[in-house]
C-alpha cells in the first residue's frame, strides 16, 4: 500500500495537501473496479475515454483521478482530484511495476509466444509442475491457480492488472506464473519491466496483420520479446524459422537454450511417432534419458506442444524440481485444453478447435488425417473467418480448406460490424472452380452456426471425423458489437439431441 504523497512524489506531480496522506490499495483504468482506496486511471480507449466513466468513479467513492496532461481540456466537473501526469501511458508500466513492489522479482516467470500453441503449453506446463510446486496461469482461458482461473477480456493484461495479478500470487505463495504472450502485448508494452526466468517459442505464421500491419512487422514483434527482455532461458521450437535465428543468435544470448522437435540435434526430440484414432504414441528422449509417451492427446503439433512444455520445466531454476521420468509420466495424464483440439463426441467423431488462421487450420486438418483411415473416414471442417480482422487470410483458410477436408461448411464466425455475406464472398475467392462445382457437393454454405453443426452431424458417416474450427472455448458470437451467448459445445449438443430424436 503507498500514500497519495509517495505516488506523487513518484510522478513528480503536485496534489493538494488534503489528501497527501490518503492510503492507496490499488491503480485501475476500470471504472467498474474502485473504491475509496482506489486511484481512476482515466486513459483513451479503443471505443471512448476513461473520463466517460467520471461519473461512475465518484459513486464507486473513489477520490483521485489519474489523467495524461494532454487530455486536461476533457475533464468533465467532477469532485474528484484530477491530477494530470505528462505521457501517462508511457509511464504505466513502470508505475505498475512500483507500486506493486515489482512482484515479477519475487516469482519465476515463463513467457510464452508464438502464433499458435500458446495456450496449450502454458496449461500442459501448469499441470505438470502444480503437483510439486503452486502455479499460476495467465492467458486467453483466464487467469489464476491452476484449475481456479477467472476470464479475462485479453490474453496479456495490461500493466496496472498484471503487477495487481502479480502481486497478489506473491501473497498466495504462487512459485511459477506461466503467462501467454500475445504480439498486441509485446507491441504495447503490457509487459514492460518484466524479468523472466524462461522464454518459450511454440510457432509464428501469419496472424493479426490488421494490427501489425505486415507479416514482417508481426514477426519482428515476436522477436522483440527475446530481444528485449532477459531470461535466464530460452526454450525455441528447432522447426520454426524464427526460432532458428534465435538458436544461433550470438551477442545477447541466455544462460541456456534449448531446443526441442524431431531432429536429432534438438535437445528434446520425440521420435518413433504413432498417431491413431486413440491419440498418441511416441519416444522422448532428452540426453541420455528416454521416456515412452502414450497420450490421449490428438494431433501431431501437440507432440511439439507437450515438448516445448517439458522443455520449460526442465528449463526452469526451481527448489523442488521433478524429474524428467516424472514430467513424461505428468505427459501421460494430460488432457487437452477446452477448445483446443478437444474431442467432443463419437460416432461421429467431433473435434473442437480455436483454429482461426490459415496455418492453424492447416494443422488441425492435416494432424487429423494422419489420425485416421482415409479410405473408411471422411473429413468435414466447418469454419469462418472473423470480421473487422486480416481479411487475407480468408481465401487463404479456403485453399486450406479445399486441400485437406473431403467436406466443407462455411458459417459465421464473430462477424463484428461486417456483413457475413460478404465475409463469405471474400472466403469463396479462395476456392477453385473444381471445389465450387463438384459433384456431389463438397462445399456448403449456412451463415446460422447452429444449423451449419446440425447439417453436418446429420449427413455424416459415423465413422467420419467433423472438426468444428475458430471459436473453441468462446462462448459468444459478436455481431454488431454485442456478444450474444454461444458456445460450439453447447451447438454440438443440441445437435446431437436433435439427431437423437
């Protein structure tokens, strides 16, 4: 806790002498989260600024209200002390990292980036140390305990929520904090004043150019997480082209890298791969140790999944650390994160995915045909693309589409503020003509989710496998700025019911 004076003082501003000595307990930008022991920090949304909510704060009883000096012309009249602070955004961070008392210090903390697996990993980590030592996670599923985690709106919280999150797993005794590190995070400086025992690499393809601009750009964020922030370790997938670099970096180098995959040379590799309709089966071997790995698992990128896990606990400087042995027995149990290439139903088979970009969609659908018999099974994969996002991507997740899925169902997929029509249109640019006039059908279009599921389970084989690609664990689908309650789990459900009957 720190006074009004300290955090002045701090900010080399000027209050008045009222309230220098009020107790302090918290820093937040949401309006929804004050009391009188906690400072408004009003800053300038995507959609409005903070000073929208002036009102709000004087009910909730807070009594300071932090703004940027540039912003002093939009302060409403409030009873609130308004103290303008020069480039307050840029000071965010560093003033979350004070006030909080640098709570990154006192934990050993795993940052993971890349395009797609983020998610997985961080969760297969915190399942494989929260049996020895307490863990925390941070990212798109939510954020807390292992197994106790609260939604959250982005997968890295900004500065004031992260050291607060932070601070507190230091009170609960939390060792490790396993976070997602998105690119949005990394560009806008979430992160800023974070020390991290381990970096983690899963992949990097195309993604959220909307943001970044270029694929280029994109990528350079990704490497300015390494570069930019120190670690004792590096763990860097030896396939991807990104993680490549790194490994051969010399001038800023980590205490360790490891590098994990299917190569030799890689310091965790799996080898002896068996992927059937039961998971999968394969030899890890780290050294002079080897360990035989029989998961219930789907999909040969969570081979790379569950060794870029292993990879960081046994990067990781811990005062009880498990074995090797134990961490591939720990790869045995593991279950797969909601959403994330998650089995849903038999007969036919259905498989829930948050595959939402070309490369990610490539993954599933090709892991997937590895896992059956293509002269028995037919693939079907229903998909979308979001609105107001990289729109070309779209005709990209097409040809994916067209080259791996015997069958294909175009549907919504968060369309935003755009037409889904058009979504469509944009979609179907990357089909070939052959694809578009097949007979009989290979392609099939339906906007409503829930029919696009129903259709499928209905005219499926039950011997095919249906895999339900972009939402994975949301539970919303937003359309004009408002998010109306849907899960694909729940349409899958009621698609079963319905076929039931």
């Amino acid at each position: 806790m720190k006074t009004l004076a300290e955090l002045c003082q701090f900010l080399k501003i000027k209050s008045s002498s009222v309230v220098q000595e009020m107790s302090i307990e918290h820093l937040s930008i949401d309006s929804k989260n004050l009391n009188s022991q906690t400072i408004f920090v009003a800053l300038q949304g995507e959609q409005s600024h903070g000073l929208d909510y002036v009102k709000q704060a004087e009910k909730l009883q807070s009594k300071v209200v932090l703004i940027d000096v540039s912003d002093t012309s939009l302060v409403p009249k409030t009873v609130l002390q308004v103290l303008a602070v020069e480039n307050l955004v840029e000071k965010l961070p560093a003033l979350a990292q004070w006030f909080y008392n640098d709570p990154s210090q006192q934990l050993k903390i795993v940052g993971i980036t890349g395009t797609n697996g983020k998610t997985s990993v961080s969760h297969y980590v915190g399942e494989l140390l929260n049996k020895t030592v307490k863990t925390a996670i941070l990212g798109t599923l939510g954020n807390g305990l292992v197994g106790q985690l609260t939604p959250s709106l982005n997968t890295t919280l900004e500065p004031l929520a992260l050291n607060r999150l932070l601070a507190s797993f230091v009170v609960q005794s939390v060792e490790v904090v396993v976070m997602e590190v998105s690119s949005h995070a990394i560009a806008l400086k979430r992160i800023e004043g974070l020390t991290f025992d381990v970096l983690a690499l899963t992949q990097v393809s195309r993604d959220h150019l909307d943001f970044h601009g270029s694929e280029e750009a994109y990528v350079a964020c990704k490497e300015a997480l390494f570069i930019t922030y120190k670690a004792n370790s590096w763990v860097l997938n030896s396939v991807d082209s990104l993680g490549q670099k790194l490994a051969s970096m010399v001038g800023y180098e980590p205490s360790q890298k490891i590098t994990y995959g299917l190569l030799d040379e890689d310091n965790i590799v799996a080898n002896n791969i068996d992927l059937t309709l039961n998971g999968l089966d394969y030899k890890v071997s780290y050294g002079e140790q080897s360990q035989l790995i029989s998961s219930s698992l789907f999909g040969w990128f969570n081979i790379e999944n569950s060794l870029c896990a292993l990879a960081i606990c046994m990067a990781l400087d811990l005062k009880t650390k498990p074995s090797f042995v134990d961490l591939c027995l720990g790869l045995t149990d593991i279950k797969p994160v909601a959403g994330r290439m998650e089995q849903v139903q038999n007969l036919p088979k259905v498989i829930l995915d948050y595959a939402h970009t070309s490369d990610a969609l490539k993954m599933v659908l090709e892991s997937v045909k590895k896992h059956i018999d293509l002269e028995q099974n037919k693939l079907w994969v229903i998909f979308g693309c979001g609105g107001d996002r990289d729109k070309g991507k779209r005709p990209l997740m097409a040809k994916v589409a067209e080259t791996y899925a015997d069958k294909i169902i175009l549907t919504d997929d968060n369309p935003r503020f755009e037409s889904p029509e058009q979504i469509i249109v944009d979609v179907m640019k990357g089909f070939s003509k052959a694809c578009l006039t097949a007979s009989p059908a290979k392609l099939y279009t339906l906007n409503d989710r829930q029919e696009a599921i129903t259709f499928a389970l209905q005219q499926a084989n039950k011997n095919d496998v249906i895999v339900v690609a972009g939402k994975g664990h949301e539970t919303y689908q937003d359309i004009k700025g408002i998010k109306h309650p849907m899960s694909d789990l729940d349409l899958i459900q009621n698609a079963v019911k319905r076929a039931n009957k």
